[in-house]
C-alpha cells in the first residue's frame, strides 16, 4: 500500500496480515497478471527504487553479499532479480541457512533495499503483524525466481 508520503504503509494492514491486504490491493487494482509473494525464514527481499532491471545492481548489493558470503552458513548464496510494478528491480537473496526475521530485516537493510521499506518491517513485527516481509511479481516470474 502507498501513503500520502509515498513509499509503502503498513496502516492497511487486514486482519493482522499484510499477504491478505497486498492480495486485496492487487484485486483491487486489477492486478491480474501480478501475485503477492511472501518471503519465509530462508529469503531475503530486496527493493531498489534506484536501479531498474536493464541496469546492473548497485554496488552496495556487492558489497553486502561479499559480506554474507563470510558466514559460514551462508557461504555461496543465489539470488535472481526481476522488475518491480514500478520498473525497479526486486532481488531475491535464496539464504543456505534459517535467519530470525529481525536478521533478515537487518540483513535487507544492509544489501541497500529501500529503507523505509525496511524501517516499516520493523514495525509490522514490533506490532506482531504476519508476514511484512512480501514482493508483487508477475506470475510468469514467480517459479523462476523463487526456485533457487
């Protein structure tokens, strides 16, 4: 959902789910070709409103998965990036090992994703919201980026 400040809300929120209210804004919206999807304890999503998919990923994506790579866990991750609704790029981070979802946010924050998307995961879990952390993909995209 958007605010009147732009960026995303988290003040739609239906039954305590932000997957039941982004599923609603895509019906709503005529969204057809476009699904929700959510990320679990294995995914990092990632939103950067300064690329676009034509480009290559910021710098601080590179940066950040140097770093992760050092984990030991995490050693070797894959990521697949696709366009966002509004011509940016998504990025999909597939995570060898479980993070909490704070670390997870974290972790986002520190690849670059926008931050107010970030700050408002935070947010959503310090109200007990249910899964803040989710993309808007086209269908024909979905098992093509999620499948690691």
């Amino acid at each position: 959902m958007k605010n009147a400040t732009g960026g995303s809300d988290v003040h739609h929120v239906l039954d305590g789910d932000h997957a039941t209210a982004a599923r609603a804004y895509l019906v709503n919206k005529g969204f057809t070709d476009w699904e929700v999807v959510l990320a679990d304890d294995v995914t990092l999503m990632l939103d950067y409103d300064d690329s676009c998919i034509y480009n290559p990923l910021p710098d601080k994506f590179y940066r950040a998965l140097h770093i992760l790579d050092q984990v030991p866990e995490q050693e070797g991750v894959t990521f697949k990036t696709s366009a966002s609704k509004g011509g940016n790029v998504h990025v999909i981070v597939h995570l060898n090992y479980p993070m909490p979802i704070v670390e997870r946010i974290a972790w986002q924050a520190a690849f670059g994703s926008d931050p107010k998307r970030e700050a408002l995961h935070l947010l959503s879990v310090s109200r007990g919201e249910l899964n803040p952390i989710l993309l808007f993909m086209r269908k024909p995209e979905v098992q093509k980026l999620l499948g690691a």
